[in-house]
C-alpha cells in the first residue's frame, strides 16, 4: 500500500534531482505539434556509463512534472522494493522494470492528487493540463535508464504509476531518484524560481545551469555549446544555429533576473558566453 503525502501542491519549494538524469539532454525545446519521435541518449557521468531511451522526445512540461514529482515524493513517501508485501506496491514496483542490480535497489513511492502535481509543476488546472497531464506521466513511464559501471548493470525506468479507485495518483521513482531525495549525491533546483520563469526555454536553461552550478559558484557557458546540449545535437544549419543561440541568450537573460542571481554576457557569434553567478542555497 503506498501511503497519501499530506501536502500541498505549493509546498513543493525545491528537487532534490539525480545529477546524471539533470545533465543528460533528455528534456529539449519542442514545438508545438512537432514533438520528434525517438530518443536516445548515452552519457557518462562519475565512471559510468548511462543510456536513456524513450519513443518520442520530452519537453520543458515533462521536466516539470518529473520535477514536481521529485519534489513531493521529497516531502513524505514510502520505500518500494521487490520485498513490497502489497499488490499496489508491487504493480509500482513491476512497473519500473528493474533488471540486474537493480532487483536489489529500492524505488521511493508516493500518492498525490492531479491538482497537487499540477500545481507543484507550476501548470494550472484547466482542462487541457489535466489530459495533458496523463500523457505526461505516460511518457515519463516510458523512459528507460540503464547503467554500466565497474560493478555490474543497472537497469529501470524513470517513474511508473497508477490510477487508484478514488482519482488519486501513485507514483513510484527510480532507485537513482530515490538515492538523491535521501541527500546522496544530488543536485537542487528551486521550483519557485522555475516558476518565475516565464518561458519554455529559461525554464529548461534554469535546469541545465542548476545541475552544472552549486549554489554559491560561477561558471561561464560558451552559448553555442550550451545550446547543443540543450537539444542535444548540433544544429542542421547556420540559421538553426542562429537561432538556438538567440533563444538561449534570452533564456540566460530571464535567468539571470532571478533574485540574487549575478552575470552577463560577453562575445559577439560562435564566442558569446554568458558569465553566470548562482546565489548562495536559501532552501
């Protein structure tokens, strides 16, 4: 039985996210209506070697679910193994599709409501969000993640869920979600400064530059590089590049008019960067 967080969809203040699955191009700019299909995306990362594979492409609004999702399941949940003694458990658990090492990690489950995830997601409950929310949680359910290390093979899915006979909504994370939310080996990214963001692309910049940068830090990103990981290959053509580079520069520009957040931006064509300092962690 996976027990009901009691919380609020805004009491999801921040994501405690595993850094590999942040740093990885999973989530990327997609226009409307033009979703690509197919996706296929080995990384490496702390000596390992990591594949994610899913059927179509996800975007900035699959990046806030899952964020979302991290968040609550932060708050209060319960421990999901292959030992899970009841059938709703082990209906999340199958749905993982552990394999190798991971029949013997743990997932991290939790039940919320879609007006909760919704809201901690920073979308709101009109009718298209609450479909559009299931063919979410269905794409997240979908994505494999696989991983070599010296030790052996690891293998789950991202998430799975399931429907209870009340409307409410089980979720289960993965065993590398479940690792980061105990405070092992993570990164944070705050979902009130996410939802101040008032763009698509500075959400997903906002992303990229919180799993690369500890609070505290500066760094500067070479914007065509910064780019290229952002939709995870290189552009087709010098007006694609173009392009990117415009829509990424305006992504670091509503970044960096985030409280406390300090830089600017340098270069002129394929030598632009942006100079980025994050503020010290106030969660």
């Amino acid at each position: 039985m996976v027990s009901i967080v009691k919380h609020k969809g805004s009491d999801a203040v921040y994501a405690k996210h595993d850094p590999a699955t942040a740093i990885a191009s999973l989530f990327r700019p997609v226009c409307p209506g033009r979703r690509p299909k197919g996706l296929d995306i080995t990384i490496t990362h702390d000596g390992s070697s990591l594949r994610f594979v899913c059927f179509e492409w996800l975007d900035m609004r699959d990046q806030s679910v899952l964020l979302a999702a991290i968040s609550l399941a932060g708050l209060e949940g319960d421990w999901l193994s292959a030992e899970s003694p009841s059938e709703g458990a082990q209906k999340l658990w199958l749905g993982l599709e552990p394999e190798a090492l991971a029949l013997r990690d743990k997932a991290r489950a939790f039940k919320t409501t879609r007006y909760a995830l919704l809201l901690a997601a920073g979308m709101t409950d009109s009718k298209q969000n609450y479909k559009r929310l299931e063919e979410i949680l269905f794409r997240l359910s979908n994505v494999g993640c696989g991983v070599r290390t010296p030790d052996g093979f690891w293998s789950m899915h991202m998430m799975s869920f399931s429907v209870s006979a009340d409307s409410t909504i089980n979720i289960a994370l993965n065993g590398r979600f479940a690792k980061a939310i105990t405070g092992y080996h993570h990164i944070r990214i705050s979902l009130k400064e996410r939802h101040e963001l008032k763009s698509d692309i500075a959400r997903l910049v906002h992303a990229q530059i919180c799993a690369r940068l500890k609070p505290g830090k500066f760094w500067s990103y070479n914007i065509d590089n910064f780019a290229e990981n952002l939709w995870g290959e290189i552009a087709a053509n010098k007006k694609t590049l173009e392009n990117r580079r415009k829509s990424v520069l305006g992504g670091f520009c509503m970044v960096l008019k985030l409280s406390n957040w300090q830089g600017k931006i340098s270069g002129r064509g394929s030598k632009m960067k942006a100079e980025i300092f994050r503020p010290p962690a106030d969660f």
